[in-house]
C-alpha cells in the first residue's frame, strides 16, 4: 500500500489486517485491538447509514471519552462522511451555535456528563439502543 494517497481510515484498517491483536488505543478503563476497533468503527458507521448518513454528509462528534472519540471519527470516516469534532469543554451555547451554522445531517454524543440539546441535528448516543454495542 503506498502512503501517498491513502486516507486515515483506510490507514488504520491496512494496520487493522497486518496487527488485529495489536494493542490500538486504551484509556483507563478500556484498551482495544486494532480488530475490536475496526469492528466498532464498521458498526458506528452501519449505524449512521442506517440513520440516513450518506457518503459526504457532516456528522459532528462530541465524546468525552476519548475511545469513544475515535470510534466515532474512524466510523464517520469509513462511512465516507466528514467529521465535525466539537470539543466537550466547550460552551454549550458555542456548540448550539456551530451546529446551527453547519448543519451536519447527524451527530454522536458519548455516554459522558455533557448533554447537547438541539433541535436539529439528529443526535445518536453511544448509550443508546440504536449504538450500544459499540
């Protein structure tokens, strides 16, 4: 594979196939191989189709957790859409308002404290039945 034009997502799932025992990251509570985290990234990714994420489309994240941070960009990525990472420690009223100037199609919440309600977009939570095997 050359390195030349290749995308971070198909990056990670070249190291996924070669290592898949391989530690990928780990937090303090979790560490995952190379192949639970394709695995959750693929899932996050079928998910978000299945909500209506098409390839293209905007989909913001904000996790806390950073595993879960991962998870959701490597699933926005794989799913061929364009992540809008919003940063937790931001205000809630900057959030609202970057959401309402961008306008993803959909956006991933962690299981963590901070809650954004919004009208639009639509938002899916990693605690949620339609995410909770990630």
């Amino acid at each position: 594979m050359t390195f030349e034009h290749i995308s971070v997502h198909e990056w990670f799932f070249d190291i996924a196939e070669r290592r898949p025992e391989a530690i990928a990251i780990e937090s303090a509570e979790v560490a995952l191989t190379y192949s639970e985290l394709a695995k959750r990234a693929r899932q996050c990714a079928a998910a978000l189709a299945r909500d209506g994420a098409a390839p293209g489309d905007m989909v913001a994240i904000l996790c806390e957790d950073p595993v879960e941070f991962v998870v959701a960009l490597l699933g926005v990525l794989t799913g061929g859409g364009v992540a809008m990472p919003l940063d937790p420690v931001w205000p809630k009223q900057r959030v609202t308002d970057l959401l309402a100037f961008a306008q993803p199609r959909l956006a991933l919440q962690g299981k963590g404290k901070l809650r954004v309600e919004a009208a639009r977009p639509e938002w899916l939570s990693f605690g949620s039945s339609r995410l909770r095997r990630l």
